[in-house]
C-alpha cells in the first residue's frame, strides 16, 4: 500500500514535537502527539473513521497555539508570521475540493510551521 501525501506529511510534526519536549511544553507536546496519531489514522482509514477525534485534537492544538501567541505578549515578529501562516493555512483548507489529497498536504505543513512559530514566540 502506497502511502498519500495527506498521510505522511504527519510525520513533519515531529519538528514541534520535539520543540515543545526542549522547552518543557509537555501539554503542548501531548497535542501535537495527538494530532500526529489520530490524523494519521484518520486519513490511513480513508477519512471513514475517527473524524470527531481528529478534528476535536486539531481545534485543541490551534487554541493551544494561540495561547502560546497570548503567553508572549503578542511578540512582533511571531504574531505576524502566525497571523499570515494562518491564512495560507486557510488559503489550502479551502482549496481541498480539488486535489484534496495535495491541499490537505499543505494545510498539515502549514499547520506545523504555525506550531513551530508559536512555540517560539
């Protein structure tokens, strides 16, 4: 079985996984686990099972990163690269009816730059 894109681009949230480890952000670093898993069995299912997990993990990760961005103080530059990686994040989610597997690719990469910014922040 060959693996889609929209699968294993899940793997790139290792990068805030591990970021989150380095700076002690231990519920932080169980969201992103979180969504790494139940994303990936999600899409390896097909997108048949196990929607409301995934979805339920994913929203709690963006609060938690907006969270981070308020715990900074709304720090310039961070604020603005979250700001403007959220609406190229957005600019893929809307574009999933075509190509789905390829714009969902990108809405999982965006999403981790986003996780990766608000970590640093």
């Amino acid at each position: 079985m060959r693996l889609k894109f929209r699968v294993w681009s899940n793997v790139f949230f290792l990068i805030p996984l591990v970021m989150a480890l380095y700076y002690d952000l231990f519920l932080h670093a169980g969201l992103i686990f979180a969504v790494m898993i139940f994303s990936t069995l999600f899409h390896i299912n097909r997108e048949k099972k196990g929607e409301g997990v995934d979805r339920f993990f994913a929203l709690t990760l963006m609060a938690y990163n907006l969270y981070l961005i308020y715990l900074s103080g709304f720090r310039q530059p961070y604020l603005l690269l979250a700001i403007v990686l959220v609406a190229v994040a957005f600019y893929f989610y809307f574009r999933q009816k075509q190509n789905y597997d390829f714009n969902h690719s990108l809405w999982h990469l965006a999403s981790v730059a986003i996780t990766i910014v608000c970590i640093l922040a």
